[in-house]
C-alpha cells in the first residue's frame, strides 16, 4: 500500500484543485471555457510581428467600458441591462482580423463588427447572445491622391476625418457621403450611404472603385480577387454580412471653391403649406447642383398656448449665391431667398452648416470623433413617388401637432443623378421614380423605459398615419436607417423566410441576388446580426 509523503500532499492538492476548478468552471458556464480558449486561439493565430495583446479588451480591463461607450450613438443601448460583448478586439493590424475570424469561427462564438457606431439600433455593438465587438477605429488611415482623384479610407475613419483631409489636398474636390460628420467609413459606404450632393453625384457607392476585405476564410481581398459579385453586395447590401472591410477605395468628385448654404424657415401662419406643396415639385427636378432638405416640426405659436407646423429648408447649392438666388427666383420664388438668406462658403465649412456647427467654428472640429452629446433616438424612413395634396399636408401637420412634437420628418429630395442610375447598379433599389425618401426622427433625452415607448410608439403612429402617402408593395426602407420595426432574423436562425421581410423592404429585387451572393461566399452564415442577409433556404442546416 502506497502512503503518501506530507512533501508529496501540497503538489497534489493543488492539482486537484485546479481540477475540480476548471471542471466547476466548465460546467457552471461553458461560455467562459469557450471565451478563454478562444482568447488563447487570438494569441496562437497572430504573428509575432504584430502582437495581438494590445488589441484586446477583456472585461477585466480598465478600459473596457470606456472603449465600449466610445462609439455608442444612441443612449437606448448605454442602459445597465444591455448586455455587454465579453471582449472587445481593436485590430491594428489585418492579421488580428484574420485571427478573429479564424477563431471566432473555430469557437462559434458570435461576432458584431463596429466601425463609427451609427447603426440607429446598435446592430455594431449590442447582441442578445453572448458576443464579441471587432471595432476598427484604430485602423482609420486616409490616403488622397490628387492626381488620380481618388482616395483610400479605412472604415474606422469617420466621414468628418475624411473630408478634412481631401480639403487639406485640395479645396476644390470632396466626397458625396453623410452630412453628420461623425459617421463611420465602415457601416455608412458599406451600407450604401447619401449626403447634400446625391443629386449630383449619386450615392457614396456610387463612387467607390475597390475595396479591401478580409472574408469568412480569413483571406485579403480586394476587388479583383472577390469579383464583381462581392464588391457589388459590399457596395450598399451591408458589410457585415458578408466579411470585415478594411478600406474602400472612392472616387473624388469636383467642387466648386465657393458654394452657397442657406436656411430658411416658415410656420404654416407664414404658408407653410403652399411652400412645402411646390417644394414636392420643384426640389426633385431643379438643377442638380442644389440640394434642398425639408424638415417639418412643430412649435410654439406666437399666440400663447397653441402649437403650429414648421417647415424648415436648408440648402446647399454648388455654386455662388448670386446664382442661387436667381435660380430660385425663377423656380421657386414662393420660398422668398434673398441674397441676405444665403452664405457663401468653402466646401468643407458648408458641412458644418449643414451639421448644425457654426461655420466660422476651426474645421479640426471635424476630427473631433466624440459628438458634443448623446440623445436616445428611434429612426424609421419612407420613399415617396407622388406629390402629396395641400389636404394631405394639412392633415400631416395636425398629426404632427398630436403627437406634441415627439416625431420631426426630414425630407431629402431625390431625381438629378439618383434618377440616372439603374436600380440595380448597387444593392440600393431606391432610384428613378422617386420623389424624395423621409427619415422620421424620434429624439428624447429622459432615461426610462416609459420614454421609449411613448417616442417609439409616436414614431410608429406618425408611420402609420403616412401609409397612403408612401411607396407600397413592398414597403421601401433605407437600409443605413436601421430599423427593427421591418422584422428580424433571430441570431443563428438564418431563417430565409424572416430575411424575405426587411430584406425586400430594403433591397427590393436586389435582395434575391444578395443572397445568392452570401450563399456562396459564407454558406454557414459566420457573418450574421439581426438584419443580415439569410443564406439560401436549402442550404440551411
Ligand atoms: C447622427 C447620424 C447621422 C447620420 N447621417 C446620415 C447621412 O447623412 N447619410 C446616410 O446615408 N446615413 C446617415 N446616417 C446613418 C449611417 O450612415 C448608418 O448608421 C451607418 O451604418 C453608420 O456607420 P458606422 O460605421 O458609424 O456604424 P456602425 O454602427 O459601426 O456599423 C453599422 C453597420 O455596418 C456594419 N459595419 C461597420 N463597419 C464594418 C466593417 N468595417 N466591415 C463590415 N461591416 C461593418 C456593422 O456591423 C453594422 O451592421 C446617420 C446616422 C447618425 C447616427
Ligand atoms: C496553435 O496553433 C497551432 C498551429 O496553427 C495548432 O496546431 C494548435 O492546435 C494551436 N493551439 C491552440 C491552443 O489553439
Ligand atoms: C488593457 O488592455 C490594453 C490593450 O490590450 C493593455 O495595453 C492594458 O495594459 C490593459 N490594462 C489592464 C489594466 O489590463
Ligand atoms: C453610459 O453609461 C455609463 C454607465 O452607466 C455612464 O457612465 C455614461 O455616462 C453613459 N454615457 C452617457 C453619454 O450618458
Ligand atoms: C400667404 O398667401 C396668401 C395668398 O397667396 C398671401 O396673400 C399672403 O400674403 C401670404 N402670407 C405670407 C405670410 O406670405
Ligand atoms: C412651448 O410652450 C410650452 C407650454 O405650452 C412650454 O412648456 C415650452 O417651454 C415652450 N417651448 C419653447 C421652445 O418655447
Ligand atoms: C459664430 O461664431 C462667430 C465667431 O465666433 C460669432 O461672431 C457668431 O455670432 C456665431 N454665429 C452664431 C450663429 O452663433
Ligand atoms: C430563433 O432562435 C431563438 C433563440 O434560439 C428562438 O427563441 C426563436 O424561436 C427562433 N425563431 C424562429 C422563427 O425559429
């Protein structure tokens, strides 16, 4: 019979306990086993050259919350019970990229890919499974070349970083994407972003000429090597199902050295009305280097105690305000812009303007990642292909004096370039035959659970009572104006079936072909978030 030396109890002991801890440990959550060995894969699967550790965040990590909140846009999702991703990978390198999908896949573990953290439902950074966020805004370089007019940009860049340094370059080119500078570069071109000269140029999308991914294989692609199918879905079908991008390579466009803003509003005492029913007619077909949003609130009226429509017109015109205003005076004289109205200005202080900065601000304000502050918001948008009548209008505005102002409209008007442009060029459908697309605006700044649900529940109300005036059969939708209302694809579930539903609603007919395409490229769906692209319904497991 062995008899075991005191010297030899201390070793086993500790054996045993190790033993009996990581088996605890295992079966009390075998989610913690996977998250380790998947930490441990990271750092078997980088190259030395590029050490994988300073781009990992574990919740342990000091700076793990505020890594987490910097690119959180929507305070709905920075409650205490949103659950959180148990890591958050920074890369700084493709190869950390590679690692991460290599990985991620090995230990089907749940990946949510970040760049700006727009997205209106948080679809980059919020899950309700266990997940982990590949963030990319340390990969955030941009290159302009004049010479050839193009530039390539990193998805972690923001839009306002991007065209400070095409300004830098040259004061007479820039680039047609979002008006709100803080956008990413990722999720904003990959899901087939617009900003004030769409109707010049088109969309961002229509102005990207390659592209560089990292794909379910962990392979680098760029344009030539994913093919013309791939790019074309990376184009505005949504990056993240499909794979990572790391860089878009754009077209620049010519601007002219002065351009012309303005900002003129009217209370329905003041027409309203009569204006905004010939804005229907004139914004979609005037020339295409004016660019005039509409946007319809409601305020205090002077006389005390009663509420009242408010259309505000704000403008950018790619021309001198001379010009501007004789245009105007021409096609639209209701509106009543006087040279006094308009300002001219560069390029790059007209996206200030146009994102509520005054433009005498320093343009380095546009590197400034962090906006000056965060609101709770619910966004849902629309597409309309008729004039609206004067009774429609009123019947809005009274609707909107309902609903005590919860819910503002923004009209951005389409036709110029957007009307050129085959609906099938790219995954956005949205071209020829539309007048102008509606975002509707919900915006509170009160934490609880009974503010969301009366903002929400105001914007559904208002997108209801919109029905008869919008585009139907299906339903359009902006794909970048995330919205859950459409239905969602279940994690995992893949279900074709579910897909169908807002994938019609944002693809139209693209849709079947943006499944087609992700059935090849990623057959058992590594890449998936709530509205992804579904796989073929055979090809389902
Ligand atoms: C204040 C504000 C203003 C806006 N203004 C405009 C506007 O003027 N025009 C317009 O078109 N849209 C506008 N949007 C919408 C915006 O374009 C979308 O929300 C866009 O998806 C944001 O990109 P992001 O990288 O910041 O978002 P994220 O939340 O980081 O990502 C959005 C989606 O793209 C995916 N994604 C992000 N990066 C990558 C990547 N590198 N590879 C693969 N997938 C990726 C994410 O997984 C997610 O599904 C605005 C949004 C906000 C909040
Ligand atoms: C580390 O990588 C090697 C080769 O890629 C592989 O054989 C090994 O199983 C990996 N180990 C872990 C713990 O992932
Ligand atoms: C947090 O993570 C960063 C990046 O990996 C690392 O440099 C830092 O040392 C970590 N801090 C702590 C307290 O673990
Ligand atoms: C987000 O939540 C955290 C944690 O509760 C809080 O500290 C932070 O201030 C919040 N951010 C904003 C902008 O409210
Ligand atoms: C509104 O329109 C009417 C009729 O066209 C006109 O008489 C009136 O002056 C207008 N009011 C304003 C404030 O422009
Ligand atoms: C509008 O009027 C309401 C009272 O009816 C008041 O509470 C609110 O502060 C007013 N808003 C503005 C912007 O003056
Ligand atoms: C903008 O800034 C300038 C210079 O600081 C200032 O004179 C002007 O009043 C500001 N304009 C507005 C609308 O705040
Ligand atoms: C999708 O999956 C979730 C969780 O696994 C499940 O609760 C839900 O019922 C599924 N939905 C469908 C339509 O199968």
């Amino acid at each position: 019979m062995e008899v075991i030396s005191p010297q030899r109890i201390q070793p086993l002991l500790f054996l045993i306990i190790v033993v009996l801890f990581s088996i605890v440990a295992f079966s009390a959550s075998g989610e913690n086993a996977a998250q380790n060995t998947f930490l441990r894969c990271l750092l078997n699967n980088s190259e030395p050259s590029h050490p994988i550790l300073s781009a990992i965040f574990t919740t342990n990590n000091d700076s793990f919350s505020s890594v987490l909140q910097a690119h959180v846009r929507n305070l709905r999702f920075n409650t205490s019970t949103t659950r959180k991703p148990f890591l958050i990978l920074t890369p700084l390198h493709v190869s950390h990229i590679q690692a991460s999908i290599i990985c991620a896949k090995n230990h089907k573990l749940l990946m949510k890919i970040r760049s700006g953290g727009h997205d209106y439902e948080g679809v980059s950074y919020v899950a309700s499974q266990p997940f982990f966020i590949l963030d990319m805004f340390r990969l955030r370089s941009i290159e302009v070349d004049i010479d050839s007019e193009t530039a390539w940009v990193q998805t972690g860049a923001t839009l306002g970083e991007l065209y400070y340094r095409i300004a830098e370059k040259s004061k007479t080119h820039g680039f047609p994407a979002g008006v709100c500078p803080s956008v990413g570069v990722g999720g904003h071109i990959s899901g087939g972003g617009y900003g004030n000269m769409m109707r010049k140029y088109g969309l961002t999308v229509d102005n990207v000429i390659d592209a560089q991914m990292v794909d379910v294989e962990g392979r680098l692609l760029d344009r030539k090597s994913m093919g013309e199918d791939l790019f074309w879905a990376i184009t505005g079908g949504g990056g993240s199902s499909f794979g990572v991008i790391i860089a878009y390579k754009i077209k620049l466009v010519r601007v002219p050295d002065t351009v012309t803003v303005f900002k003129v509003t009217k209370t329905l005492e003041q027409n309203a009305t009569d204006i905004v029913y010939k804005w229907q007619h004139v914004a979609p077909a005037i020339s295409h280097d004016l660019f005039i949003r509409l946007i319809l609130d409601v305020v205090n009226n002077t006389q005390k105690g009663t509420k009242t429509g408010r259309a505000t017109f704000v403008a950018l015109f790619l021309g001198d305000s001379k010009s501007l205003v004789s245009l105007l005076n021409e096609k639209f004289p209701e509106l009543g812009v006087k040279l006094s109205d308009s300002i001219e200005t560069s390029w790059l202080r007209s996206v200030l303007f146009f994102a509520d900065i005054n433009i005498s601000e320093p343009v380095e304000i546009l590197l400034d990642r962090q906006p000056k502050s965060l609101i709770y918001l619910k966004r849902k948008s629309d597409y309309v292909k008729k004039a609206i009548s004067r009774a429609g209008l009123e019947g809005i505005s009274k609707k909107m004096i309902e609903l005590d102002n919860t819910v503002t409209l923004y009209f951005n008007p389409y036709g110029g370039r957007m009307s050129e442009i085959p609906s099938t060029a790219s995954p956005f459908p949205h071209r020829a035959g539309n007048l102008w697309k509606i975002q509707y605006q919900a915006n509170w700044n009160q934490a609880g659970k009974e503010f969301v649900d009366h903002y929400i529940n105001n914007a559904r109300i208002l997108h209801k009572y919109m029905s008869s005036f919008v585009s139907k059969n299906p339903r359009g939708a902006f794909f970048n104006y995330r919205d859950f209302d459409l239905g969602i694809n279940q994690n995992g579930n893949n279900s074709y079936t579910e897909g169908r539903v807002y994938g019609v609603e944002y693809f139209k007919n693209n849709f079947e072909r943006l499944v087609k395409i992700k059935t090849k490229v990623d057959p058992h769906n590594f890449f998936r978030n709530e509205q992804s692209i579904p796989t073929l319904p055979h090809m389902t497991s």
